[in-house]
C-alpha cells in the first residue's frame, strides 16, 4: 500500500517519516518549486518533542534549536503577570521545549527521510473519485493515482475544500508579524518565551540559537478591509519595553512575514473513505498558544500508530476519535486567548491582569499537562 501526503510542511513531513519508520511506502506532493526557509521560528512544546523522541530526533532538535524552560505573559515593560515553570515537564517527559529556526526543523525532518521522494512543484488542482482510490491532478498537468491521501496541506487545504467543503474559516480580524534577527539577548532572557500584551497588541520573543532571536507581534484591526502597514510596525510598539523596540529595528524588514489570522471553525468530519485530514487542514488554530504545529506533530504520531494497527478506513476513524477533543480544545482555547489578550476596555484589561497575577501555579501547570500529555493509543 502507497500513502500519498499533500503538503511538505512541518506535519506532512512528520508523518511520512513516521510512517516509513513503520515500514510504508509514502509519496510526498509540495506545491512549491523548492523548499524555503520561511523567516520565522517554531516553538516544539513538550508535546510535539515527545514525538520526535519516538521518532528518534529528540537529541537533534535539541542540538540545533534552544531550550525553552518558561513561558511569561507580561505587561508592555515586561513586567510579569503570569509564568508557567516547564522544569516539571522536563522531568516528566525528559524531554525540553524547544525553540529552533522553521528552516532548519524542516531541513533535519528532509534529510531523515529515507525512501520517500518529495515531489517539488506539484500543486494539487483537483481530486476525482474512482474505484481504487482518487485521481490527483496538479497544475503541472501530472495526473497520480492514490489507494490512500492524507492532507497536510494547511488552512486552506485543496483536499478539504473539495471533499469536505461544509468546513467554515473564522476570521480573527488580527494581523501578525514575524521576524527573526541577529540580537544578543540580556542572560535572563535566554531560556525563556515572554509575550507582552499591551492594548490591542502583543509582542513575544524567543531565543532559537546563539544570538539570534525569533519574535512575533500581533494586532487587532477594526475593519476586515483594514490593512496595517508593517512600515507602521514601530510605531504600534513605541511604548513597549526597549528589548522590544530593539528586536524590531534590528530586523530587515525585508525579511519580517505578515499575515492575517484565521482559524478553522471545529469540525467532527476529517475523513472519508481513503482521505484524511492532518494538522491545520483538519484543526486550524490561531498561534495564541503556541500548538498549531505541535498539534500537527501530535496528528502524525497518532495517525501512524493507528495505520500500523488497523486497516485504513478503522485507522482514520480511531485517528479522528482518539485526537478531535485535545485538538478542538486547542482551537476553542486558542480563540478565547487572542481576544482576551487584546481587550481595548482599560476596566477589563485591568481585571484580566488582576486575576491573571493571582491564578495558583498549580492551575496553570493542570492547563498545561493537558496540552502536553500525549494522545493514548
């Protein structure tokens, strides 16, 4: 049996050297003339790194990224509201969050593959049904024959708008820029993820190796049309902390990626037959919490076990079983943070940091083993 995975993104990749680990034969379809390394970085939550520890990556990764031992949600001058210590998880799972350039990720999971070719400009057009499967067509005009398709081919996934088009995209009415720079960060900063929520903006920042700095910065927007300028991007950040301010002018802005934040709306339908959804094409989320590509790292591990384990149409639907409620957990959860995180109301915004600074440690470390604990097979 042949596998065929639309998209070479994080998920996509992950779930074809799973599934060859497990002996299948995969093919990989990437819509893109070669793969770039997109300007941005990645944080590999305790999740997402419990996978690759499966998969026998956990030593490279950590190698090559940097280990992340807190999470802060401060005020714009970094002033603490909320912290969440992951020195517990990383004795627990022996495992570490890890923050590691896009590119560099996506280069390390290519070369782990073994007998799976990636088919490079291959965009994928339509999907006709037939009785041994589905007829793939690509703009290239190559026509591939498929027994069994997983889609990792993102938001706006080709695969779901033609076999699953009931499935709703939420605008966020957010924008979000992402950078990556060459900055010496001050010792305390090192292992740490801080996010810093002002008005109706927030800014986070990360190390992902030796001086160099993977940030993120988001703002709301009124109207749908609305198109915020990243000339303008200074500006929206004047009143944060220098750290900040610093990040953002030391980036070529040539190389800083906009885009607007959508999700998608949770769904219980992310298989038919010999298809199934994976990642973002089945459980887009907003970025808020950080687990739109750990989600999806979580999908490939689940989706091999259960392919290994049963035949294809009772693997997708225990897949779809064992992971729609974390995964719809994270979406809604996700969703509910970006708005809070950007509350204009200056009575709300101030209730918000009050009970935000009085939550129990032991709350927010409950929060976060939930997200953290893998799916059981």
């Amino acid at each position: 049996m042949t596998i065929d995975i639309i998209g070479a993104g994080i998920g996509g990749l992950t779930t074809a050297i799973a599934l060859e680990q497990k002996g299948f034969t995969v093919r990989v379809f990437e819509q893109a003339e070669k793969i770039q390394a997109v300007g941005a970085g990645i944080i590999l939550a305790n999740n997402a790194m419990q996978v690759y520890q499966h998969l026998g990556l956990k030593t490279a990764i950590e190698k090559l990224g940097n280990p992340v031992s807190a999470m802060n949600i401060t005020k714009a001058n970094l002033s603490p509201l909320s912290n969440i210590d992951l020195s517990y998880f990383e004795k627990k799972y022996q495992v570490k969050n890890t923050a590691i350039h896009r590119g560099v990720l996506q280069q390390l999971l290519i070369r782990e593959l073994k007998s799976t070719e990636i088919h490079l400009q291959h965009k994928l057009t339509g999907i006709c049904k037939n009785t041994q499967g589905h007829t793939l067509q690509f703009d290239n005009g190559k026509e591939v024959q498929s027994e069994v398709l997983i889609a990792a081919d993102g938001l706006h996934s080709k695969v779901r708008q033609e076999l699953f088009p009931e499935n709703e995209i939420r605008k966020a009415k957010q924008i979000c820029w992402r950078g990556i720079t060459d900055f010496r960060l001050p010792a305390t900063y090192k292992n740490e993820l801080n996010e810093a929520w002002g008005k109706t903006e927030r800014f986070g920042f990360v190390q992902i190796a030796e001086n160099k700095v993977y940030w993120y910065a988001l703002k709301s927007f009124k109207k749908e049309a609305e198109e915020l300028s990243l000339a303008q991007i200074e500006n929206y950040f004047d009143a944060y902390h220098p750290i900040i301010k610093n990040l953002i002018e030391s980036t070529n802005k040539q190389q800083i990626h906009t885009a607007k934040i959508s999700d998608l709306k949770p769904s219980g339908n992310w298989y038919q037959q010999n298809v199934c959804l994976l990642g973002d094409a089945a459980h887009a989320t907003t970025p808020n919490m950080g687990q739109g590509a750990c989600q999806a790292i979580e999908d490939a591990y689940v989706l091999s076990e259960c392919l290994q384990k049963y035949e294809v149409h009772k693997a997708f639907a225990e897949f779809q079983k064992l992971r729609i409620a974390k995964a719809h957990q994270v979406v809604s959860a996700s969703w509910i943070l970006g708005k809070m995180a950007h509350l204009s109301n200056p009575v709300l915004r101030a209730l918000r940091n009050t009970m935000m600074r009085a939550m129990p440690s032991a709350m927010s470390r409950k929060q976060s083993a939930q997200i953290f604990e893998l799916t059981k097979i």
